[in-house]
C-alpha cells in the first residue's frame, strides 16, 4: 500500500478558471506591497504592545473587576491587529505572484471568506460597541448616578456579553449569506466589500464614525460634569483614560472611516486614504499609552511586572490595599454629582494564610517569575509560527491542521503566563497581609484557568487527529480520499467541538452549582473538581500517546514505500510532534497521576509548566528542521524576499502559491481578456493528486 498521493493509476481532469491580471492592475497594486511591508512591522509591534497591556489589565484580581470593559476592548484591537497582519502577508504574497504569473484565481464571495477579512470586520464591529458602552457607563457614573448603582454596578458582565453579542451579529449574518449565497466573480484581491457586498462595507464605515462619535460625546460630557464636583482620584483617572479612548480612536479610526465614505462620492488623494490601516494599528496599540499616562495604579503594575517587584525599592511605599481587597470599613469615596452617600459596612470572611502555607508556596514565587519569561518568550514564538503558516493561500490550504494546532497552543501558553502573574500576585499579597479570600469553584473560574482548560483538551484532540490523517494517507488511503482530502475542515470543527463540552460542561456546573471553601489559591481541581483534574490528566497521556503511534505506524509503513518528498516531510513533522507533546506533556501529566498514589519528589513535578511552554514553541522548531518550504517561506517573510538574491532559485514561485502548472498558457491566443479555462492533467507519474490534498 502506498500513500494517496501514488495510490491511483487513473488520471485526473482538472478545470479552473483565472483572472488575467494587467498592467493596469499592476501599476494600481504595486505600491501596495512596499506599504504592506510597513504594515507587517507596524501591526507586530502594536499587536505586541496590545498583548502586554491585556496582560497587565488581568494580572490582579482588582483589575480583572474594575476594567472589564478595557479587558474586553484589548481583545477587540488584538482582533483587528491580527487582520491588519494577515491581510498584509496574504495580499502582498498574493500580488507577488500576480505580478510573476499574470493570472489569478477567479474569486466569489465564499472563497473570500478569508481569515484576515474575519478578524478584520471582527474588530470593526467589536471594538466601536464597547467603546460606546464605555462611555454610557461614564455618563450614568456622573450624571445619572442612580442609573449607574442600578445596571452598571451589577450587570456590567451581562452589557459586555449584550454588546458583543449584538456586534457579532453584524459579523455571523453576512458570512452566513456569503458563504450560501456566494456572489460570482468579485474582486481577486477580496476584500470587505467584495466578500460582504459594497452596502456591507458603508455600513461598516458608517458604524464605526457613528458610535466612536457617540461614545466620545458622551466621555465628554461626563468629563464636563465631572469637573464642576468633587469626584475620587480612581474615578476622575478612569474618566480621562475613557475620554482619551474615545478620543484618539475618534481620531485614527472615525474620521479616515468618514473619509472613506467620501471617497465613495467625491474621489480624494490617495495620500488621504493610505495611513488608514496604519492608523488603525496605531490605534489598537494607543490604551498601553494612555494608561501608563493617566492611571498611577496601572503604571505602578506595569513596572512591578517588568522588574519582577524590585521596582518597589526606588518608588515610594503604597499600601497593599492599592492593589488587592482586604476589610475596609469606613465612607465610599465615591462622590457624585447628586449627593455623597455612606456606603453599608461590608462583613466578609477571610481566610487566615499560616506560616505553613507561607512556606510552601515561597519558592512558587520565583518560579512564577521564570514562567512569565519563559511563557511569554514562547508565546512570541507560536505566534510567529502562526503568521508564517498563515501567511501564503497554499498554506493555509495544506496545514489547516497546524495552524488550528497553534491557536491551541497560544491558548495553552497564555494560560501559563497569566497563572504566573495571578498567583504571583496573590501569593505577595497574601505574604503581606497575611489574609486571602475564601473562593468556591464559582469565583475561581478565573481567565488563566479558562484557557489552560481549553489548551489541555483543545491540543491532544487536533494531534490526534493530525497522527489519525497521516495513517490513513499511507495505510488507508481510500478512507483518506473519501474523509479527509474533502472534510478535513469539518473534521477539525467536530474535534475542537468534542473537547469544547469538556470545558463548558464542568464550567456551567460551577457556576451554578459552585463547591465551597475550595483551595484559596485557585487552580483546576479547586475550579471544576478532583475528579476533573485527573481526567484532565488521563485525556492528555492517552490522546498524545495514541497520536505518537498512529504517526509511528505510518512512518515506519512510509519507509517500506516511494513517497512524495512533500508526504514525507508532512509526516516528519507530525511524528516529531506527537513524539514531543508525548515527552514534555503526557508523561509529566502521567508522573501527576503516579504522585497522587505515591508523593513524588518536588524537583520532578515542578518542571511541568516549563516543559508545557516548551511543547508551546516546539512545532516552530520543528518545522524549520523538515519542512522545506515552510524555512524558506519564513526566511522570505523576515527578510522581506530579499533572501532571494542568495538562496538558490530551485523553487519557483509556484512552490509557494498554487498557480497553473501549464504555463503555456500565457501564449495561448485564444484567451479572453480576463478569464480563462484551463485544463490539464495530473497523472501518476507526477506523484501528486490535485493541489492541496495532503
């Protein structure tokens, strides 16, 4: 038996038709792909920036409730961030190769549907909501105050989940009729309109000048009234950085949008048009700035998390309180514009942290600053594997399995790294004070177990069935003819869809039916149970462990067989990653089951979260190591294809981007001005099926 790549002796007929790309078409576009080179860097930097500020915002439990709202909007610009770069990287390679070849796919609004375009109109809808909601909330804080102890104070989770949820409408309806009711032949290049529809993309314009607008009348409003009474120092800092929001993003979001709906009517220059997405960038990086300027407790954070605490030898002494919750009894500071009122005193249990415990979780202290470097450095490293994956249409075609592989690594990875500086945090606090919080499995549902939770079955289940894709090609390649060369999409969302109930599941439980008194420093067992933990466990060691085989029985079945140098090194790789996610998580979670039954020492349970960071990084690793295509792909990207001029010129540019393998026809007369019918075919001596099929 042979892989599916030579395991047919009848040959193919492919018929596809292209786009004629001209010279006008390229004299529009070329200019474009030295700003998307701009836009690369720009975006990364500010994706970057707008990463370290989500972390800073959930690093303390007081941060985690009083910013909600600016957790919520960091998401949203990482979401608009991250389409600002992949459209930069899609479209310039694909421009590129237009540019080489002449010819281009012929598009509709399905095909559009690109992942870029999604993260893109994502942020549009997103981002503009939640700035508006914040600035209702600053509104009803000072004008109308009963409104704000009314809704705001108790409801904020529920307007965040309202806001979201009627902006994702405006998302999910559109890709549900593009994706049935497809319009043919759209604009090659996509885009918003061309995949959504021209009305689609003035609404888009149209909602975003509209509720910026809004949302900075309205800070602006609170900030005037705000001025005429006394207010706290907390609140009149939290309604500067607001104002400064919806200002700024007024400013770089709203007017080019406005700008760009005139456009439509009156041409303008294109040195009018061109900034937006940079300003765009700019935008999604500007609330780190603005509250390093305007909020002192934030600032104080951001350096205790740079320094690892050592900050506070040179910076004046603030109480603990600043930046956790212990018993207080006396008047609110709050102040309004109506009245001043006395707030009941609060009655709280605490638990008292001993000597003991003090002990125990010291040396944790240190680790957990190991873990933030560490994590965070890792996390860098998926999420350039991520891009370069991303980065080229033939990519994204033939390692959908990867790229959905990394997304659940950075989930595992942020997990990590917000563990670390949660615990890190409590464990001082609670060394200072000497009190903590009594939790129930409720409260402990915190972010960093979330994601942990969702990395730990999310990953074993895709490597399992990237080690279950590689055997069938070889083995069993009728069931991978019939499966997975065709729904291989829809295989990866029933696969992240199993190990998603594992997740909601004991979440809903928790949160309706919550377990008191649990463990006061959190973690999964205290959150979802001991049974849970040790399912945790076992899910892990069994799925990594049978993927490890499955690609073991494949290489070694491969071996005896004339494969494709392509196969091959696809199969390399999944093997030398099933084999180190075996290495560095199944048996580290197998040594945590054993020391449930008999303790084992420290030294070799302790390394666990290192080694998870490392399996986080590792496909990068070993994609450069086997994969041809996916090294010099990268080296193309970070040198802005100027790697060329010294790597060997073997491969065309059709190893990177599927482009019509008879070229011939470029001198064909008969071809119509922009579309053209092609028809080859494929037989066995070649080696191959039809592109993208392993």
């Amino acid at each position: 038996m042979v892989d599916a790549t030579t395991s047919s002796s009848i040959p193919t007929t492919s018929t596809k038709a292209y786009y004629h790309v001209t010279d006008k078409d390229v004299s529009e576009y070329s200019p474009s792909i030295y700003l998307y080179e701009i836009n690369i860097i720009v975006g990364s930097c500010c994706f970057v920036i707008a990463v370290i500020n989500f972390t800073v915002l959930c690093s303390t439990k007081k941060f985690r409730s009083q910013y909600m709202m600016l957790i919520t909007l960091s998401v949203t610009e990482m979401c608009a961030l991250m389409g600002i770069i992949l459209e930069a990287t899609t479209r310039r390679e694909l421009f590129i190769i237009a540019t080489a070849t002449r010819l281009a796919d012929v598009m509709t609004s399905r095909t559009c549907l690109l992942p870029w375009i999604l993260f893109q109109v994502t942020g549009d809808f997103w981002s503009p909501a939640i700035v508006l909601l914040m600035g209702l909330e600053r509104m009803c804080a000072v004008v109308y105050p009963t409104i704000f102890r009314t809704v705001f104070n108790t409801e904020t989770p529920k307007l965040i989940a309202l806001a979201s949820g009627i902006a994702g409408l405006f998302v999910l309806i559109p890709t549900l009729i593009s994706a049935i009711w497809p319009t043919q032949n759209v604009r090659w290049s996509c885009g918003r309109r061309a995949t959504f529809g021209v009305s689609y993309g003035m609404i888009d314009y149209a909602y975003n000048v509209i509720l910026f607008s809004l949302a900075f009348v309205f800070n602006l409003i609170a900030l005037i009234r705000a001025l005429k009474v006394r207010q706290s120092g907390r609140n009149m800092s939290k309604l500067k950085c607001y104002t400064a929001i919806s200002f700024l993003s007024t400013l770089l979001i709203a007017i080019p949008n406005l700008l760009s709906i005139i456009n439509v009517f009156w041409t303008l220059p294109d040195m009018i048009i061109t900034p937006a997405p940079l300003l765009a960038c700019a935008n999604g990086a500007i609330q780190f700035g603005v509250y390093l300027t305007f909020n002192a407790e934030y600032r104080r954070r951001f350096l205790q998390l740079v320094t690892f605490n050592q900050i506070e030898k040179f910076m004046p002494k603030m109480s603990v309180t600043h930046f956790t919750t212990v018993p207080i009894n006396q008047m609110s500071d709050v102040t309004t514009s109506i009245s001043i009122q006395q707030q009941p005193t609060s009655t709280k249990a605490y638990y008292h942290v001993t000597d003991k415990d003090v002990s125990e979780y010291s040396p944790s202290i240190y680790l957990y600053q190991i873990n933030i470097v560490v994590g965070s450095t890792c996390f860098v490293i998926a999420f350039l594997n991520f891009a370069v994956l991303c980065s080229s249409k033939k990519f994204r075609s033939q390692y959908i399995m990867s790229m959905t592989l990394s997304v659940t690594q950075m989930f595992s990875l942020m997990g990590i790294i917000l563990e670390a500086t949660t615990r890190r945090e409590l464990f001082i606090n609670a060394t200072a004070t000497r009190l903590a919080d009594i939790m129930t499995s409720r409260t402990c549902l915190l972010p960093w177990i979330q994601f942990q939770v969702i990395g730990d079955f999310w990953c074993p289940t895709i490597v399992l069935l990237m080690g279950i894709e590689r055997m069938c090609a070889v083995v069993y390649p009728t069931i991978f003819r019939t499966v997975f060369n065709t729904d291989t999409p829809k295989l990866i969302a029933v696969a992240s869809g199993v190990p998603g109930l594992f997740v909601l599941i004991p979440t809903m439980i928790s949160a309706i039916w919550p377990m008191q008194n649990v463990r006061w420093s959190c973690g999964r067992k205290a959150a979802y149970g001991y049974t849970y933990g040790m399912i945790d466990y076992a899910y892990n060691v069994i799925l990594f462990s049978l993927a490890f085989i499955f690609n073991f029985i494949a290489l070694v079945r491969a071996l005896k067989v004339r494969q494709s140098g392509r196969s091959m090194s696809k199969l390399k790789c999944y093997t030398a990653i099933s084999f180190l996610s075996t290495l560095l998580i199944a048996i580290p979670n197998l040594l945590s089951i054993i020391n449930v039954f008999w303790t084992l020492p420290d030294m070799i349970i302790t390394p666990a979260p290192l080694l998870a960071c490392a399996n986080g990084a590792i496909q990068f690793g070993v994609y450069l190591t086997f994969n041809a295509e996916y090294r010099r792909r990268f080296l193309q990207l970070v040198t802005f294809n100027q790697i060329e001029k010294f790597m060997p010129q073997a491969s065309s540019i059709a190893h990177f981007t599927t482009v019509p393998r008879p070229l011939q026809i470029l001198q064909n007369p008969n071809l119509m001005a922009h579309t053209h019918r092609i028809s080859f075919k494929e037989s066995e001596s070649n080696g191959s099926y039809p592109q993208n099929k392993l």
